[in-house]
C-alpha cells in the first residue's frame, strides 16, 4: 500500500471554491487544492507533455502556448495559484545562466495581468525560496499590495507537512480584505520507507517503476555507497573506478551520487532524479537508482495520476512538481482564510485524521 497516497484528506462542508492553476505543469499544486475541495476551471502551460497529463487527470482542457498569448480568461474564480518557471532564481539555474532566464524571472508581471482580469479573492504564487530574495520580489510585492491585496509569504519545508523529502519551497499568499497566513506545520513525518517500502526491489516496470539500465562499471560504483553516503564513500573505497572530475574535486556537494536512508525523508527530488551522478538518488537498498515510480510516491503523488510523456518528459513532470500533499496544506490556509475559519493546529490535525 502506498502509505503517502492523498486520496483521503478530508473535506470540510464548504462550497467548493474554483481555482485558475497558471503555469500548472502536471498538476502537482492543481492536484493539492483538488484534494482540498477546490475545482479546477482552467489551466495554462507551455509544455505539451504537460498539458496532456493536466488534461487526463483534472478533465478539462488547458491553454496550451506562451501566457503572454493568453489575452482572456475565459472563467471566473476565487482563487489563482500557480509556479511562474524558477530556472533563472534557483542556485543550479544562476551556475548555468542562458538568455530565457531574463524573461522568466519576469513572467509574475503575466500572472498579475491574469490578476487584473479574474480579480479572486485569494491567490498563490511559489518559487524557490531564492525568489523571495530576488531583485524580483520587492516590485512583484508593491504591485500586488497596490491591488488591495493583503499578502504573507515564507519558506515550507515538504518534510513537515507530511511529504517524505527535504524540500524547501517558496510561497507568497494574497488575498482581499482579510489577512492570509502560511499553513503551520504538522505533526506528519513521513520516511523513504513509507513512501516506496512496498515496492519491488527489482523494478517491474508496472506504473512507471522502471529503472535506468546500468553498465557494470556503474553497479560496483553503487555498491561502494552505503546508505547516507555519497560520492566521498566511492571515492575512498574505490579511486580506481571512481571519475576523474570527482578525483580532482576532493570537497564540495555531499549528495552527489547520494544513497537515500530509509528511515529518514529524501533530499530534493530534481528532474533527473535517474541520473545519481545529480544527486541523492541512489535506492536505499538495491543498487540502482529510484525508478520514475518511486520519485513520484517521494513527490507524494497518488499511484492512479497519470503521467503522460516518455521517460524524460515524465521526470521532468515528477521533478518540476509542488508535492501536492504541501499544496493541499497551503490550500486548507487558503480555504480557512477565505471561510473566516482559524487555522489552528487541533482543528487542522481533526480535519486530516478524518
């Protein structure tokens, strides 16, 4: 059994409010305000692969193309969320900087004139946490505050709100004549063994559980990793095999070519999440990396979302991701801001536990 599966969240008895999901990808912030009680009445993405998994699993169409060419929106809604792309604000993005990342960084200014147009009650922007202390984010807040908008913004970590990985997300949160709050953590701590423990060690490939073909020289590099090592184990077991670049590179990232623990949430899960030379993805026990399948349980993805794409597009998919099981929190702060209810612990963890 899937021990991270969102099916079952809870829902409280209030009208189900409509959310616009811009930059939605495959629909992990979409799939968090669905499990709230929320109904998706429109969509927007670039990317195909996208597109089509959006389309199959929230059962509408979705605009497809750049969002400067979304002239109107055809709906009306409380809420908009959405993740205008972060390449140009995150730190691997900054490492290898390219021309599109200036326009990116700016794509919020797209987002506010959908604002302008739909005017919801509340809405949902998240970044990396880097955004938050971009050149960006102070006119994106005094635009947004000029527009009546009461806003609060942070930093979530997945790990608390019940996700099985390390991840640390930007949020901001706005909304009209109330004030809006981060949700607070819970008391849900899940591990890498919740999420894919029941899972064949050897993948089957049934549901995306496949597996990266591996030469021999990459089996004994895996096995020089012990749980909660990385490259450094390799480096030390076995010189002899391990890549010159690393040799020559006797310090840096602790996570490269990384063995997850069992007992303990994943680091980041990226869009190449098959690759352990990017980082912390080596299967805690078998010697290979985790499997489309199992980086989509560690994003907290149901196993009945359907991913539509090949191997590359899906991970990209997996690995762009909010978690949805942190967008349901965020959305639950959004429905109790907008319903005047409070969004204490205890009635939280009532709701949660059914």
């Amino acid at each position: 059994m899937n021990t991270v599966d969102i099916k079952e969240y809870g829902l409280n008895s209030m009208r189900r409010l409509k959310f616009i999901d811009l930059f939605c990808g495959c629909g992990g912030l979409g799939l968090g305000f669905r499990k709230a009680g929320f109904e998706s009445v429109f969509a927007a993405d670039m990317d195909p692969a996208s597109v089509r998994t959006y389309e199959r699993n929230f059962g509408h169409d979705v605009f497809q193309g750049d969002i400067a060419d979304l002239t109107t929106v055809p709906v009306e809604a409380d809420v908009i969320v959405g993740g205008p792309p972060c390449q140009g604000f995150s730190p691997l993005g900054r490492l290898s900087p390219r021309k599109e990342h200036a326009r990116m960084n700016t794509l919020w200014r797209e987002y506010l004139r959908i604002l302008d147009q739909v005017r919801p009650k509340a809405f949902v922007v998240e970044n990396v946490p880097e955004f938050l202390k971009s050149a960006e984010f102070e006119p994106l807040r005094r635009e947004i505050s000029a527009r009546g908008y009461n806003l609060t913004s942070g930093v979530l970590n997945a790990a608390e709100f019940g996700v099985p990985q390390k991840r640390k997300r930007g949020f901001i949160i706005g909304m009209l004549d109330k004030q809006p709050s981060l949700p607070l953590p819970t008391e849900e701590r899940r591990t890498v063994r919740d999420a894919i423990g029941d899972l064949p060690l050897l993948p089957d490939g049934v549901n995306w559980h496949v597996g990266r073909t591996a030469t021999a020289q990459s089996l004994e590099r895996y096995r020089c990793v012990p749980p909660g090592g990385n490259r450094f184990d390799l480096m030390k077991a076995r010189p002899d095999i391990t890549p010159r670049c690393w040799l020559n590179k006797p310090t840096g990232s602790t996570d490269v070519f990384g063995r997850m623990e069992w007992n303990k949430p994943s680091l980041t899960i990226r869009t190449e999440f098959y690759k352990p030379e990017k980082g912390c993805y080596l299967h805690p026990e078998a010697d290979r990396p985790i499997t489309h399948r199992e980086a989509a349980r560690l994003q907290t993805f149901p196993d009945d979302f359907e991913f539509l794409g090949n191997k590359i597009e899906t991970a990209r998919m997996i690995g762009n991701a909010v978690p949805p099981r942190l967008a349901y929190h965020v959305a639950l702060a959004v429905k109790d801001a907008i319903s005047g209810e409070r969004d204490d612990e205890r009635s939280r963890q009532k709701r949660i536990s059914g």
